[in-house]
C-alpha cells in the first residue's frame, strides 16, 4: 500500500519537454538492484549531473533549483513516461518525493505504474500547463472533485478511470485491488472446488 492521494498542494516542477521516456526518468546504469528503494540519486541522472556516471551537479537542470527542492509535482509535455516499461522510472520518482505528474499525454504503462505506486498522472492540455508553468505558484490538486487550480482562481478538470481514482484515494496497489474482493474470490472457490475437486490439491475426490 502507499500513502491515499487526496489533496495535494506544491509548487511544481516545469519539465515540459515532449517524450520524456523511461530511461531518462533513470537510465539503466542507475538501476542497481530489484527493489523500490535506494533510486533518487539516478533520478533524471543524464540531465541531473554534468557526467555521465558522475554525480556534480548540472547548475542548469531544473531539479538542482533550490526553489523546487520541496516540490512533490511535476509539470511534462506530451507522452511522458515512453519508452521500456521499466517500474523502476515510476519508483525513483515515488522514492524522491514526487506524487502527481500533470503532462498532455502519458505512455499508458507508465500511467498503469504510476497509479499502482501511489503516484497521479493527470492529464491537461497544453495551454493549461502552460498557464501554470507561468504562475509560478502552488498548485492544489484535489483528486476526488478531479480538479488542479492555482491561486488566481484558474482551475481545470483532469479525466480518471474510475478504478485508478479508487486505487489512489485509498492507497492501494493491484494486489489491495483483488483483496478488496476477498469474500467473493472465497466463494467463487469453495463453488469451483465442489464442481472440480480433483483440480484442488488435496481435495477429497
């Protein structure tokens, strides 16, 4: 399980750039192992550092500002999360902090990964992001109305599937999902058993 996604306010990250893909979130030289942690210093390392391999940080990308050091959002472009369906994009940006993704397009696996590690992808066109890249101020999202506004006023509605919705307003991953249905997968069993024993192990036939 993971944190429920409710209400969020941060000010967001401006990474508006088009097909950012997987191995860009984290190439794969930075995935050193199986596990969810242990990911955030390869986190966007091509772009992050000023080597490849190396660790000094590259003045010039958007993640070194200290202005944004607390930021717990990310504003994209268009298809972000393209590439290889590798989770590990998805967990190094959960690990450092980030819990919604608001770009035009999303590659849908990583949508699928993003909502199983407690992470929103929001969609907004173009003129929306673009409207809050140049606010420059905290953005709320409010994921059960659906809705992302600033300060100003301005708001807009993001579409949901409504089992995504449900997965993140209560923390769930895909496994939480098929537990939530425990009792009927019970019975569905103890039915199937009495019409086919010999398929269970052990059963008296």
């Amino acid at each position: 399980m993971s944190e429920p996604f409710t209400i969020l306010t941060s000010l967001p990250m401006p990474l508006i750039r088009d097909n950012i893909d997987t191995d860009q979130i984290i190439p794969s030289r930075e995935m050193k192992s199986t596990g969810k942690t242990g990911l955030t210093d390869g986190l966007f390392a091509g772009w992050r550092y000023k080597e490849i391999g190396g660790r000094e940080p590259n003045p010039d990308f958007v993640l070194n500002e200290s202005v944004y050091a607390e930021s717990a959002i990310i504003l994209g472009g268009a298809n972000f999360g393209s590439g290889s369906s590798r989770e590990h994009a998805v967990w190094a940006l959960a690990e450092y902090g980030f819990r919604a993704v608001i770009a035009q397009s999303f590659a849908p696996i990583f949508a699928g990964n993003c909502v199983r590690n407690g992470i929103l992808p929001a969609v907004l066109d173009a003129a929306a992001i673009a409207t809050i890249e140049r606010s420059r101020v905290s953005v709320t999202i409010d994921l059960q109305a659906q809705n992302i506004g600033i300060a100003d006023g301005k708001s807009w509605t993001f579409p949901i599937e409504e089992e995504a919705k449900s997965m993140l307003l209560e923390g769930l991953d895909a496994i939480d999902l098929s537990l939530k249905m425990a009792e009927e997968i019970t019975a569905w069993q103890d039915t199937d058993r009495a019409i086919r024993p010999w398929i269970y192990l052990g059963a008296n036939t």
